[in-house]
C-alpha cells in the first residue's frame, strides 16, 4: 500500500519540481541575456511549452487547436459564472485566439495581461455595482426567475445586462439569508433582541451579510491576482490541458506545497493537526459567493 502512495505522489509531483527548477534556471538566464524586449515571463512560458511538448509521457501538440482550448478554459478559470467580463471583452480578446500556441512557442506574452487588465478593471466595476444594488430593499413579494450554474450562458451583451443578472443573484441571495434569520427569530421568540426585530431590519441585515461576504471574497480576488498570481493561473491552464495531473507551481507555492504534504512549517517545527485548519469563511457560510481565479 506505501510502495502505490509513493508512486502516485511522485507522478504528480515530479513535473512541477521540474518546472520549479527550471524557473530558477530561467531567471538566472533572463539575466545573462541580451535579446531586447524578451520578458523573464516570456522564457519561462517557452522552457515550460517545450518540457511539455518533448518531455511529457503523452504530450498533446500546441498547435492552433490547443490555443482555442486555452483560450477558452483561461476565461472560464478567471471567470466562471460569466458576471464579470462583457460580451464586448470577449469579441476583443477573441482575437489571441489562434495565437496562444505561438505565445508558448516564444512569442510576445499578449492574451494574459490583456485579459487580465481588462478583468481588474471588471472586477471594480462589479463591486461598485453590487453595493449599488444591495443599498436598497429588496421586493420578495415580486416573482421572479433566476437560473444558477448556466453552462451554456454567455457573457451579458452589455452593462445593463450584466447588472440586471447580478440584481438577481443578490436578491437570491439575500433572499436565503433573510428566510434564515425569519428561522432564527421564530426559534427565539423569548429573547428580546430576536422578537422586537421587524421584518424590514432582517432584510436589511440579510443584504449587509450578503455584502460582507461578496466584500471578502472580492478583496481577497484583487489582491492575490496579480503580476505572478496571472502568470501562473495562465500557466497552469496551459498545463492542466495537457494533463489534468500536472500542474506548474513557482517556488514560493512549490514550498507551501511541500509543507502541505508534510504537516509541518519550516524552520518552526509545529506539527499540524486536522483541528487545528480554521473553517474556510465560505463554506461556513454556505455558499461560495462570488467566483475567483483558484487553481485546482
């Protein structure tokens, strides 16, 4: 049983230790070379593109094909619920989509920073919006339609649009905190500060939860994603097309990674414990709240 562990961990670990290496590798490089204009990020992404297509068990090639899918899946990774770009990105962006294979095979870095720049800026748009709309009461008395976890959605045609789908997801989701705190105050009857809360306070207290969970989870989004953070989910699309078991991590990651598998930090000597990882927020919550660029 420890010799098919041992196997298994070594096959899913292997590549990124490569790919580790090879950054550093890469950097000391980027140092010694003298072609203008070629960014450190541009070599990395060339080595990892030829690791992958001569190194790999079973490599795929990275031909115009490959670019659609990458195309494809880096949009879906960065923004899966399809609320934050609009259609008009989309038609902009769609014009890397034959070039992908070009960029792994050396050519300037264009798609990722530009769609990356195009989301940080969505992304402020969206938070302003969504604090917009949960300023004021909702009406649950009107009946409405809302349809979760569209595969076959496409970005909203424009902004209106895209609030529209958001006022709807927030009025759901205030809607099952709401019902939630009408429960509690139903369960506490006998203590005076449930029965005195009006219906229109538990509305409001419903939006401010639902606000402080959509505050958490975009804040967070904003600072993570960005400079390495957008290279390597971009990379990692890259690498999880090729095969869903590799998986690229720089060294700072690779690091964490390693002390995930061993229980222990380095260089303090604390051993970990099941009880001793804190609840994530979300799933104590409920529910995920927005969408943000993790990789799997």
């Amino acid at each position: 049983m420890q010799l098919k562990i041992s196997k298994i961990m070594l096959r899913r670990t292997v590549l990124p230790a490569v790919l580790v290496i090879l950054m550093g590798v890469t950097l000391w490089a980027f140092k010694r070379n003298d072609k203008v204009g070629e960014s450190k990020e541009q070599m990395l992404l060339s080595a990892i593109g030829t690791i992958l297509e001569q190194k790999h068990y079973s490599p795929k090639t990275i031909d115009d094909n490959f670019s659609r899918l990458v195309f494809t899946k880096y949009l879906e990774t960065v923004n899966p619920d399809k609320d934050i770009f609009l259609k008009q990105d989309f038609n902009y962006l769609k014009k890397y989509e034959l070039t992908l294979d070009n960029e792994i095979h050396g050519e300037p870095l264009l798609f990722y920073a530009d769609a990356s720049s195009i989301y940080l800026k969505r992304v402020d748009e969206v938070m302003q919006l969504y604090k917009n709309i949960l300023s004021t009461p909702f009406d649950f008395t009107a009946k409405e339609d809302i349809q979760l976890n569209d595969d076959k959605a496409d970005f909203p045609a424009d902004e209106a649009a895209r609030k529209e789908q958001w006022r709807k997801r927030l009025k759901y989701l205030a809607l099952d905190q709401y019902v939630d705190l009408l429960q509690q105050r139903s369960r506490n009857m006998n203590d005076t500060a449930w029965n005195k809360k009006t219906d229109p306070q538990l509305e409001q207290m419903a939006r401010t939860k639902v606000q402080a969970v959509l505050d958490r989870s975009f804040n967070r989004q904003k600072l993570i994603f960005t400079g390495q953070e957008q290279f390597s989910t971009y990379v990692n699309v890259i690498a999880d097309l090729m095969d869903p078991h590799t998986e690229y991590m720089p060294p700072k990651e690779s690091r964490s990674f390693e002390e995930d598998l061993s229980g222990r930090f380095y260089g303090i000597g604390a051993q970990l414990k099941d009880d001793d990882v804190a609840c994530d927020p979300w799933r104590r919550a409920g529910w995920e709240g927005n969408s943000r660029p993790v990789r799997r």
